[in-house]
C-alpha cells in the first residue's frame, strides 16, 4: 500500500520568501521548520508560514509535483497560492487538527482534482500555468 504524500509551500509573510518541499509527514515536518531544527534555508529566512498544500495518495507522486513546482516562475507560485489561500494564512494549525483526528484534511486545502477523484499526476497544472512533464 503506497504511502501517502504531501507537497507544501511555505512562506515568510505575504509575497515574501518561498520554500516548496515534499513530505510524508507533514505535521512533523513543518513542525521542524517552525521549530529551526533543521538548519538550513527556511531557518535562515524565518519562511514558516504553511501557506499550501496538496494531498497525494502516492508519496512518490507528491515527489514529482514538488519537482515540478520547483522549476515554475515565482508568479506561479503566487497564484497557486493566491487561488486556494488569497488572505495567505497560516494553515498548519487546520491541518495539524485534521491529521492528527485521522478525518480527511479541510476541504479547501487539497488540489480539487484529488476530490474528484484523478490521479495526482493528471492535470494538477491550473489554466495559465506551464503544463506538466511526464
């Protein structure tokens, strides 16, 4: 049974310092990053604000979204951002509650093409965005 996958995006404030990472635990690993137990870029640039996150059944699938992320313009981002989470708020505390209950995750948070049921390698590209690799 595959492992599930999380790709997330943190921010240092609104429009500030971005960090995209990939993780199968996310609580956890967030919670490093807030914490400054890893050393590293998002220590060096307070970016601790959970701003995104997208939900994959398979870890090896939310993978290849972050590299994909990765490679995207910078206004991308925003506007992945901007779609699902335009007051840029903090969503670690929602999505600590969510996992830790064991209840899928807030309803507004996960890609919508998970929701309908598609694999996470199909369209996870909004309008206007570059399309994906394979």
């Amino acid at each position: 049974m595959p492992r599930p996958g999380y790709v997330y995006l943190l921010a240092s404030r609104r429009n500030g310092t971005l960090y995209v990472g990939v993780t199968s635990d996310l609580v956890r690993r967030v919670a490093e990053h807030r914490g400054g137990a890893v050393a590293g870029f998002t220590a060096d640039y307070a970016v601790h604000r959970l701003v995104y996150v997208e939900a994959h059944a398979d870890v090896q699938d939310a993978i290849r979204r972050e590299k994909q992320i990765k490679k995207w313009r910078r206004a991308w981002k925003l506007r992945l951002i901007e779609e699902s989470n335009s007051a840029w708020r903090d969503l670690y505390a929602d999505w600590c509650e969510a996992l830790t209950r064991s209840r899928p995750a807030p309803r507004n948070r996960p890609s919508p093409v998970h929701e309908r049921g598609a694999t996470p390698t199909m369209k996870l590209t909004p309008p206007g965005f570059p399309p994906a690799r394979e």
